[in-house]
C-alpha cells in the first residue's frame, strides 16, 4: 500500500516559500495603510484655528527593514508646531483632549487586516479565492 | 471636597458624587478655576482630577433618559509628582470601573479600558506657582 503524500508535500513547499511572498505583498498593505492613517489623522487635527499647522506636521515614517512596522504621527521636533498635537490628543493639566488620535487607526485597522489577509491567501494559493 | 466650575450636568453630578465618596478627593468640573491663564500656573490644591465630556461628545440631560446611549467623559488625574499622578489614577479607577451611578434616576455602570495602564506625563504647558511640575494623565470612560 502506498500513500499519496504529493499534495501535502507541495502544501509544504508553499508554506516554507510564503514568508518571502507575503512580506513583499504585505509591505505594499502596511504603506498604503500608513498612508490612510496619516490622511484621516490630517482630517482629524485639522479646523484648530490656534493650531492650523498641525496637521501638515504629522507623517509617517518606516521603523523596519522589512516595512513591516510604522510610525505616525508629529514627527519633527524641529516643526513650528512641535508638542501642539500632543496637547490636542492628551490635553493638558487643565484641558481636556480634543482629538480622538486613535480613530484613523480604528477606521483603517479592518481594511488592513482584510488585505493582509488576502496577502497571505495570495501567497499560500497563488491568487486570492 | 468638590470645586463646581459650572452647573453639573446629570452625568457629570452622578460622576462626582461616586468620586466624592471614598476621599476628600478634590474634583473639578472642566477647567480649574484656580489657574493663571497668562502665568499658565494653577493653584488648585493638589492632587485633583478633572471630568470633562468625551471628545465630540455634547453631555445632555435627555441622554440619561435614553436606552442604549453611551455617555462618555474623560477623567484627568494632576498630581505634583509623577508617583502622586499615578497614584490617584489608580485609585480613581479602581474605584470608578464597574461602579454603578444613577444618571436621570436610570442605572449606569461605569467602564474605563483596563487594558493599559494611565500614561503619566509632565505637563507641557501649565505649573504651579512656583515653578514646580505638573504630572498628569487621563483616561477616557463611558456609563452605559
């Protein structure tokens, strides 16, 4: 008696090849995300009449090698408005927040998740199903 | 003791009758009234916490009348250390998650996200008087 053991053979090679695919395709996900992020955060912090450079201050800025990992957010400590955004997304000792920061997160967080998603597919199967 | 800075609002008034309870806690309604605003220094004893309404949120007294609405506010906590800060966020959290308050003679249990613990940090723009720090951080709750 012999056992067929060709397609879970290929399973393997297409789990030990996908690493390498679903970071390339990933990447891609992770930009476009972080890019979405910093837009919806521009929309959030913007209409401040006291703070009506803030939004341009804040960008997004790749932490690894992989492009796996982002931040976003009031970058520059050199800008004019350095610290303001903070004060709108914290508040102060006497002020309440005024920016929900984390919402652009929130929004974007399922979009990326579902592509991510179709990445991995993509790179397991060879297309998304 | 309590400082009222405007007319409480139910939630706001339920809120600081639940925080009044375990200790001379001093609790302001909004803005201190106790602060410079040229100097940028406030008086107020400390520490205190501060209730404001949740960002984009308008408190109303017809909200405590509806079912399935979630009342948000935000508690800050100003202490003139870091370790006074966190002291009274920990406090004021454990005592305010599940706590039940009446809004509008209608229940509500109060939440707060246990899952991080309050960022303490050194406020940027306000100090005492005499120059000293002020430490502060702030959660965001809801009564549902």
């Amino acid at each position: 008696m012999s056992i067929d053991t060709s397609e879970v053979d290929r399973l393997i090679v297409d789990l030990y090849d996908a690493p390498d695919r679903i970071q390339k395709s990933a990447r891609r996900t992770m930009k476009r995300s972080a890019l979405e992020i910093k837009k919806k955060m521009r929309k959030e912090f913007s209409g401040h009449s006291y703070a009506p450079k803030v939004p341009l201050s804040l960008e997004f800025e790749q932490l690894d090698g992989r492009g796996l990992a982002y931040e976003i957010g009031e970058l520059d400590s050199g800008g004019p408005q350095w610290g303001i955004a903070a004060i709108l997304a914290y508040g102060t000792s006497n002020n309440a927040p005024v920016v929900d920061h984390r919402k652009a997160l929130r929004q974007e967080a399922p979009v990326m998740f579902h592509h991510l998603g179709i990445d991995a597919e993509s790179s397991v199967f060879g297309g998304a199903r | 003791m309590t400082t009222l800075v405007f007319e409480l609002d139910p939630l706001a008034a339920a809120v600081v009758a639940r925080l009044e309870e375990p200790t001379n806690l001093n609790v302001h309604v909004g803005s201190v009234k106790d602060a410079d605003e040229q100097a940028k220094t406030i008086s107020a004893p400390l520490p205190y916490v501060r209730i404001n309404a949740g960002i984009g949120f308008k408190p109303s007294p017809r909200a405590g009348g509806r079912a399935g609405v979630a009342l948000r506010f935000t508690i800050a906590y100003v202490g003139g250390t870091e370790d006074q800060a966190r002291a009274v966020a920990h406090a004021v959290r454990g005592w305010m998650h599940d706590a039940t308050v009446a809004v509008d003679s209608e229940e509500r249990r109060i939440r707060v996200d246990e899952s991080e613990d309050t960022v303490i940090t050194v406020d940027p723009t306000w100090n005492r008087p005499d120059g000293g720090p002020l430490f502060y951080g702030i959660d965001d709750y809801v009564a549902v």
